[in-house]
C-alpha cells in the first residue's frame, strides 16, 4: 500500500513542529509540503520556524510554501504568551538552510490537489484561512480531497476566550467555510488535546534517549509546558496539534462522534465557538467527525517511537 499523502497547514507553533516531526516519521504518511498560515506568530515568523525546523531534521527537501498572513476578515491575532516571541521561543534552532518556495501556499495546495494521482488529506494545526482561500480559489479541489483532520474548536471550553479555542477564534470566517463545505471532517478539539498531556516523566524520557531531535523535543515541551503553567495553571503542555496526525495516522487513536459543527462569526461574547450539536437538537445533518477522547497511553507510544526514529 503506497502512502498517504499529506499537506501540513500550520503556524509553527511548539506543537505544530511536533506534529511535523510526527508525520514526517510515520511510514504511513507522505508529507507532500508544509504550508504556513498566520497564527501563533506573524507569518514570516512561523515559516521561519519550519525551515528551521526541517533543517534542523535534515528534512531540507520537504517543501515549505508561506500563505495568509491575516483572516479573510477578522484583524490578526498571534499568540505571544504562549509560544514567545518567535513562535518557538526555547530550543536553539539553526538558521534555516533553504527557503520557501517562490509560490503562494494556496497555490501549492491548489496545484498538489489538482495533480496528485491519490486523494491528498489535509491537515490543518493553525487558523484555517489558507484552507479556505484555497476552497473559494479552487473548488474543484474538493473532488481530491480524502479527509480533513483539523485541529480546532471545542465542544465545551476555550483558550481563547471562554468558549473559544484559538485556531478557530484567529479566522471564525475561515473556519465556516470549511465546516460548511461539505467534505469530511474530523475536528479534534480542546477537550481531546487537552488528555494530550506532556509533563515532567515524558521530558525525562525524551531526556533519556540522548539524542538531538529528542532533546529539541525535550526543550519545546519545558518552554511549552511553562508557558501553560503560567497562562491555564497546567502542569503538563498539551499537544494540541500532534493529536491531528496521530488521527490521521490510526483513526480511532481518538473516539469520535457524528455531530453537526457551526461556527459564531458576529457575537461579540462568543466569536469564533465552535457550536457542536451533541443531541442533535438542530435537526441539522452531522457535517464532522467530532472527537472526544483520546487513547493517551497509544498516542504516548506513538509519540515516542516517532521521535526514536531520529
Ligand atoms: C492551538 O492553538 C495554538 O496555540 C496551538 O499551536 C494549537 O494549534 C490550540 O488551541
Ligand atoms: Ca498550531
């Protein structure tokens, strides 16, 4: 069985780089290009980080293409206190050995949807803006389109504000249209990523392998992990997006349930919640693949053995 082919969008980000390294581990998956969105930083910052980050792997020919720099509508949001000032402030990270390509990253996903020979499954760990630019732009790309595995959303909490998570809350407008599409969904949401907990005993095992992947692993977890501490009370950084790829790596890692997904655009108290109709009181067809808990000890051993494998 050839591999599956996979676009990354995202807004590197601590656990955004530990998603890449996830899928570009895996056997499973081929990752066809990584696509960079505004988010966590400003743009230029977080392509940085994944140039950085693959040259730091030796994975300099994977391709990397910048989109969006801001939501279709809503002013920019980044995230300083949570990933720093850089986006991924923590590990010492190489200059970056290559550059983008010369080419729009709705453009990339675009022209690697309209000529891939085997659907392509996107997924997304940032705001969804390029996702959907490149819906509107091309919706004839939805013909190639195998599964979305987006991280973002909720069912009943938020980061961003009580009752929005990030992702959704940076590009709302994004996020509806992708929900609205009609392609299948799944959301992997706060109330999963949050059982995606890293703590103390995964950095020492990181800490134990001894190598220079694990540590940088090991580096992005402690700044991450400090960060939580200090914004949320955690004790442990949750990896939010590496649960996307482990979903589209052994769907089942996380239970899912059939439900209906909106997303709030105008009120000021709820912008950018992620609706989810649990008993289907809307009377609304199930548009996504709603996750709800994560098999944590599975998505743990994936983790680690993906990280080994450097
Ligand atoms: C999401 O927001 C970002 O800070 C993380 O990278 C993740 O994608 C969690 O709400
Ligand atoms: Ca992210």
């Amino acid at each position: 069985m050839s591999r599956q082919p996979v676009i990354i969008d995202c807004d590197p980000g601590h656990d955004d780089a530990i998603a890449i390294l996830l899928a570009l581990s895996h056997p499973q998956l081929e990752v066809k290009a990584i696509t960079t969105v505004h988010g966590n930083q400003t743009l230029p910052k977080v392509t940085d980080n994944a140039l950085r980050l693959l040259t730091a792997i030796g994975r300099t020919d994977i391709p990397v293409a910048a989109g969006c720099a801001r939501p279709l509508v809503a002013a920019p949001v980044t995230a300083p206190e949570i990933h720093g000032e850089s986006g991924l402030d923590g590990p010492n990270m190489p200059e970056p050995a290559f550059r983008p390509l010369d080419e729009h990253a709705v453009n990339t996903i675009i022209r690697i949807l309209r000529t891939s020979d085997r659907k392509v499954t996107l997924i997304p760990t940032g705001p969804l803006t390029n996702i959907a630019a490149a819906l509107l732009k091309a919706p004839d790309i939805m013909t190639n389109i195998e599964h979305i595995y987006l991280m973002g959303g909720a069912i009943h909490e938020g980061n961003k504000t009580p009752v929005a998570e990030f992702n959704i809350y940076v590009d709302p407008h994004a996020a509806k249209v992708v929900f609205t599409s009609g392609l299948p969904i799944t959301m992997i949401g706060l109330d999963v990523t949050h059982q995606a907990r890293m703590g103390e005993e995964e950095i020492a095992r990181l800490r134990a392998m001894d190598r220079p992947v694990a540590h940088l692993v090991a580096d992005l977890i402690t700044f991450f992990m400090g960060t939580y501490r200090r914004v949320f009370g955690f004790d442990y950084a949750p990896l939010h997006d590496a649960v996307a790829v482990a979903q589209a790596i052994a769907p089942g890692i996380v239970a899912t349930r059939r439900l209906h997904v909106d997303v709030e655009t105008t009120s000021p108290l709820t912008f950018g919640q992620t609706i989810v109709d649990l008993y289907g009181v809307t009377g609304r067809e199930p548009n996504a693949n709603v996750g709800f808990r994560l098999d944590r000890d599975a998505f743990l051993e994936m983790l680690m053995a993906a990280i080994a494998t450097y």
